[in-house]
C-alpha cells in the first residue's frame, strides 16, 4: 500500500499558488501586449527613426529574466521605494514580454502585402484608414499565432519570481517538497497544473483562430 504525506491543504496551497501565476501571467501580458502593439507599430513604420528603441529592447530580450528580476528588486531596495515585489514582477515580466511583442507586432504589420495597401489608397482611404482597416487586422491574424506563444512562454517564466519572494505555484510545490519530502509526487502535480493551464489558454487560441477562419 502506498502511502503519501501529500494532503488537501497541500493542493489547495498549490492552487493558491496556481491562482498568483495566472495573475501575474495576466498582469504582465496586458503591460507587455498594449506596449508592443505601439512599439511594434513604431518599429514597421519609422525604422531608422525608432532604431535606438530596438537597442534597448534587444536588451531585455537579450538579458536573461532571472537577472532582471534581481537588478530591478535591487534597484528597489537601494532607491528606498515602496513598491511591491508583485509589482516589480509585474513590471520587469511586462518588459521583458513587451520587447518579444513588438517583434511579433512588427513582423505582422510588414506581412501585410505592400501592393495591397496602395490599393487601399488608391481607393480613397486615408492613411490612418489604411492601417485600421486593413494594414491592423490582416497584422494580428498573422501575429496571434506568436502572441499566443509569448503568453504560454511567459506563463512558465513566472516560476522565476520565486527569486524575488513570491509564492506562485513552483514555490509553493517547493514548500511542501521541504516538508512532506515526496518530490516526484508534488513536482508532478504542480506540473499537470501548468499543463491544464497552458491546455486552456491553447484552446481558447484554437477556438478564436477557427472563428476568424469561419468569418473568412
């Protein structure tokens, strides 16, 4: 007969620890989401002008997380900010997402067939017309596929905030790791989680694509 120290009170921890994963999963996608949409822009239309931009996010992309989550706590600790550490996991996450979402965004845009937006002008729409109607939504279908994956990638990133004090769900399956001693049991459990996470939000990707395919 197998026994195991594992209890109820230990998954509900874990799905406590789910709960602040998929938080700041939100948190930093919704940062880095609306500011790669306009830096993404920036970069597709002004190249050259925007080229001290790509610098500076070539090096958060460049840079690993974990050192970003260092330096910025650090930062914190030295300036004598009031600032949360979920907060500054939300920032440096929603950074470091926003300079993969503009590439992303930016790829989009110049995917969009240059002969088709002449024509787009040479039949009256204005330049803002252009990029609203035509230039944007043929950009993020091409785009969604790549977002989707930012949004899974940076769903397992979280498990670096622990680095900074945060109890999300690989911190938590840590703790009862150290106490109950049955690693492969709580490791394995914590990684169905992020399995069942990532399942859904593949889905629901899935299901949106589908829908713009019918509406084709």
């Amino acid at each position: 007969m197998v026994s195991t120290g594992f209890t109820w009170n230990d998954l509900s921890f874990l799905l406590q620890g789910a709960w602040v994963t998929i938080l700041l999963t939100l948190a930093s996608i919704a940062i880095g989401t609306v500011a790669g949409v306009f830096f993404g822009l920036l970069r597709a239309l002004l190249p050259r002008t925007t080229l001290p931009l790509a610098w500076l996010l070539d090096v958060f992309r460049s840079v690993p997380l974990l050192i970003q989550f260092v330096l910025f706590n650090s930062v914190k600790s030295i300036a004598g900010l009031n600032v949360s550490a979920f907060s500054v996991a939300c920032l440096v996450l929603g950074i470091y997402a926003a300079a993969f979402c503009t590439e992303i965004v930016r790829s989009g845009v110049l995917a969009v067939p240059p002969t088709l937006r002449r024509a787009s002008r040479s039949l009256g729409l204005t330049y803002l017309q252009d990029l609203r109607y035509i230039v944007l939504p043929m950009a993020t279908r091409v785009a969604f596929p790549g977002w989707l994956n930012l949004v899974l990638s940076v769903m397992k990133d979280t498990a670096l905030v622990m680095w900074i004090g945060i109890v999300e769900l690989l911190r938590a399956s840590q703790t009862i790791v150290t106490r109950i001693q049955e690693p492969l049991l709580v490791l394995c459990i914590a990684g169905l989680i992020y399995y069942v996470m990532s399942l859904v939000v593949a889905h629901l990707g899935a299901r949106l694509e589908t829908r713009w395919q019918e509406n084709d």
